[in-house]
C-alpha cells in the first residue's frame, strides 16, 4: 500500500540532504497534474475553500479550472462518460505555507462534502508537521508545512561563522520542504507492482536521465529542482484502482528533447492522445517539434509493459517554461 506519513516524510528528508540532491537530470520541472473531476461545485470547494490553492484567471470557466500553488497547478476537468472521474494510486505531497489556517479551511467545508469520501485529520509528530486530506473522491493528498518542527540536518554542517553564503542559504533551504522556497506539489507517489521499483527507476534513468534511487521498496525518481516522484511497491491487485487513474498526466519540461522524442519513438512509446489531439500531436518527429511537445505513456522492458502513466513532455525551449504562475498564499 501507499506509505505512511513518517516514511513519507522521512524518505523526502533523505533525498533533501543527499548529496545526489545537486543533480537534476534530462527533467527539469513538473510543472502540472492533469485531473478528471467529477462535480464542478465539489471540486472548487476542495481546491479553493479547502485547500486554499488559487483559481487561475486564464482557466476559470465552462468544465476546465486550473488550480495553482506555487509556480505549479492542477489542471482540472469535469468529467463525462468518456473522461470519468480519476483518482491517483497513490498519495500527493503539497507545501503550504500556515496548516493551522488550512485546518480551519478544512473544518469549514465538512458540511458540504458529507456524502463523499472527504476526510483529514493533522499528523500527530514531534518530528513532521503535516495535514492527511482525502479529496471528495478519493485522491490522497499529504499536506507538509515549508517549515519543518526539527531541522533536517545538523547545523555543524555548515562549517561554522566562515562558511560561504550560498552553502548556509542551500543548507536552510535543504531543511524544508519547500519547493523553490515557497509551497507547491513537492512529490507524487504511486503505487506499483512487486518488483517494479527498480524497474520504474531504470526507465526514468534510461528515457529521460533523471536520477534514481531504490531503497526498501520505492524508487524516489529526480524531476526538478526539489520535486520527486516516488513509486513505492504493493502486492495489492486493484485493478479498479489501477483503472481510476487511467488517464492522469504530468507535464514535465525535459532538457534533451531530441534525443529522448527519437528514443522513444524507436521503440514506438510516443502516443499522440486522442484526447488532446487539438493541443499537440507527435506522429512524426517534425509534429512534435512544432508543437514542441510530445507524450508517452507505457513503462516497457524485456519483461514488458508494467506500468502506465501519460507525461506531457515538452521541451525547455517551450513558450510556457516556468510561466508566470498566480498564486495567493493563504
């Protein structure tokens, strides 16, 4: 099953103060997760009134919304008997800036979402300062202060008075868990079969040369500066489950566009989908540097497809590399 809290958190401590931290990879930023939801008046009381993430003003109308905290959203959309509600196998990491204001929002919408599978209750620790919110539907999501009760590292690692500026700037920052400084979507963790781990994090090493490690079961995969996916391993048959997510997307920017599209597309693993055909398509190599974005889907090796999730991957060179993001802390 999905893990606890504490492992959670004490796995995001670790890769924090590795010294592995410093490298990036071929991606650079996941700056989106794609959602279907399945009540427009549900979901904007989750998102806003709940969560406290703030409607973005160049999605707020008809079935689609963009939810943004930090320089990251939540692409949002109703959905109907082709696109039904999706929920991720897994848990999401946030950052927000003050829980004890987030409890309160919390508190305040219990009312309206009595009848759907809402629920949170604040992690009880002298160690980790977090909220544990279940959405109107199901998705698990773990909501961490920036500012953590107990520092990360020990402050005799800075090297005392004389230390260099950026080290002590790096070192405070590296005890948070903030995501450049601030809140946003710090991790995505997603459960896979017995024995994929290694399996997932080969792939993203391999596709797209992100930094990967495996420990006790989970792989902890690099996709920015700060931000993590993590892919921990149950033996749990869920088939429905596994079919709830079908569909969810991460749009992720990647440094080496060329390469990784002609890599994957040797192997047949780009896909243009049917769905977004009127945004992007990468039938060929020159579709997808016009549009300078591509998409895949199936985790495959020697054994097989063993995994699916769509990544939205677009070039650093994109016209939305880091755009500006409205975000309004509460």
């Amino acid at each position: 099953m999905a893990a606890t809290v504490p492992a959670l958190s004490e796995r995001i401590a670790a890769l924090n103060a590795s010294p592995a931290s410093v490298d990036v990879g071929g991606v650079a930023w996941l700056e989106h997760i794609n959602m279907v939801f399945g009540d427009k008046t549900l979901a904007e009381m989750f998102y806003f009134a709940g969560l406290g993430l703030t409607r973005d003003p160049a999605k707020s109308f008809g079935t689609t919304m963009w939810a943004n905290i930090g320089w990251q959203q939540f692409h949002l959309v109703l959905g109907n008997v082709d696109t039904p509600t999706q929920v991720i196998r897994g848990t999401i990491g946030l950052v927000l800036p003050d829980l004890a204001a987030l409890q309160k929002r919390l508190k305040s919408i219990e009312a309206q979402m009595e009848g759907t599978m809402y629920s949170w209750g604040p992690v009880v620790s002298d160690d980790w300062a977090a909220v544990a919110v279940t959405g109107p539907w199901g998705n698990r999501f773990v909501v961490h202060a920036v500012e953590q009760p107990k520092p990360m590292r020990s402050l005799a690692s800075l090297g005392g008075v004389d230390a260099p500026k950026m080290r002590t700037a790096h070192h405070r920052a590296a005890a948070t868990f903030a995501v450049r400084g601030g809140a946003g979507i710090r991790y995505v963790e997603f459960e896979v079969g017995p024995g994929c781990a290694a399996r997932v994090a080969k792939h993203y090493t391999d596709t797209f040369a992100c930094p990967a490690s495996v420990e006790a079961g989970t792989a902890a995969v690099t996709i920015g500066p700060g931000v993590h996916l993590l892919f921990t391993e149950t033996a749990v048959v869920d088939t429905a489950a596994d079919e709830a997510m079908r569909g969810v997307h991460l749009c992720i920017y990647i440094s080496n566009f060329t390469a990784t599209f002609d890599a994957l597309h040797a192997r047949g693993l780009t896909w243009t989908n049917p769905r977004f055909k009127y945004l992007d398509r990468c039938d060929t190599k020159e579709d997808a540097a016009q549009c300078y974005q591509f998409r895949t889907k199936d985790f495959v090796d020697d054994g097989g497809k063993f995994f699916e999730l769509e990544h939205e991957t677009r070039t650093c060179a994109h016209a939305q590399f880091f755009k500006h993001v409205h975000y309004t802390p509460k």
